[in-house]
C-alpha cells in the first residue's frame, strides 16, 4: 500500500494593529488565505517556522493587493532585534520610495535582482513590545507570485552590506496591509 507522510505543520502568525478589517484562515498544511477591506490599518500574517534559518522557501499562490501591501519572506531576531522583509511582490507603494531609506545595493538570486536597503525604526510594535530596531529589505525589483526564496542568500548580502542580524526568532511566509484592500490565498511549501 501507500504510506503518507504526515504533512508538515508550518507555525502560524497572525498579528493586526486592531484597526485592519481582515477575514483571515489558517488552512491545512501550508495553506492560508486572507482578504482585507476598509483601507485603514495594518496586519501581517503567514506561514513558516517557528525558528528561521537559511533554507529553500516555496510558496505558490495569488496576491491582490489594492493599494499597498507585501507579500514577503518575514521574521524576526533578537540581540540585536531586527524585523526584515525579502520582498517578492508588493502594492503601489515602494519600500525604498521612504526618506528614511538607506540603499545598501543590490543583488542577484532565485532569477531575479534584489534592492537592498535598511531602515531604523523607533518606539514601534516588536516581537519584544515597543522597540526600536533596524529594518532590512530586500525588495524584488519586478514583482512575482510564486517561486523559491533561498533565504541564506539574502542573509549573505546583508551581511556583506554591514548589516548584522541576531539570533533567529520565526520566519513566514507573509501577507501585509497597510491602508489598503485586498485578497490572498498562499500556499507554502509543495505547491497545491
């Protein structure tokens, strides 16, 4: 006979300013889906693991913002405390196109080139309450849904472009609003 595998249980997060107006569903296995509406507050929300590392991340899926909103590789680490984002697609609002952005560069993996960029932010939500923490990006410069994302990568080009993350906290595949509407239905790991 068939023996299954037992699927693998990716961790989930979900968090909101409490001002977003979102439906939001934990699906099976890799899956989750949301759609969002009243372009006002903010949430991020995915799937992945509960400690990041360097690895190959698939997802598959759709992605629809109206206005701005991410769809990201996301997480976490602490000592020091940093929040990045390995932007695969987003709204109509560019992460560089900020005054406190500072461009480290650029860079190549997974078929497609990656900005580089950092921002500090002070007295925001954390993992660790209000905090202020530095922000590293990597922002895909045409957008796509779907593929693999080879994490260590974009580790290495942070690295090498000065910036310096701490101890691995969750990593997610994520969706984020801010201000905005929209719909997303993800799935990580083998595709549906």
């Amino acid at each position: 006979g068939v023996i299954s595998a037992p699927a693998a249980t990716y961790f989930w997060s979900s968090w909101t300013d409490g001002k977003a107006k979102i439906t939001q569903n934990n699906g099976p296995d890799g899956k989750f889906s949301v759609k969002w509406s009243g372009d006002k507050g903010n949430f991020v929300l995915g799937k992945g693991w509960n400690t990041g590392s360097s690895r190959e991340v698939t997802y598959s899926g759709t992605f629809l913002p109206k206005g701005n909103g991410y769809l990201a590789v996301y997480g976490w680490t602490t000592s020091p405390l940093v929040e990045y984002y390995i932007i695969e697609a987003h709204g109509d609002h560019h992460p560089s196109d900020n005054p406190e952005a500072k461009i480290k560069g650029n860079f190549t993996s997974d078929g497609g080139t990656y900005e580089v960029m950092t921002k500090k932010r002070v007295n925001k939500p954390s993992i660790q309450g209000t905090a202020t923490f530095d922000q590293f990006w990597s922002i895909r410069t045409e957008n796509r849904v779907g593929g693999t994302v080879t994490t260590g990568n974009h580790f290495k080009a942070w690295a090498d472009a000065g910036l310096k993350m701490g101890r691995h906290n969750y990593m997610i595949v994520a969706v984020e609003g801010q201000d905005s509407s929209g719909e997303a239905t993800i799935t990580v790991g083998v595709p549906p």
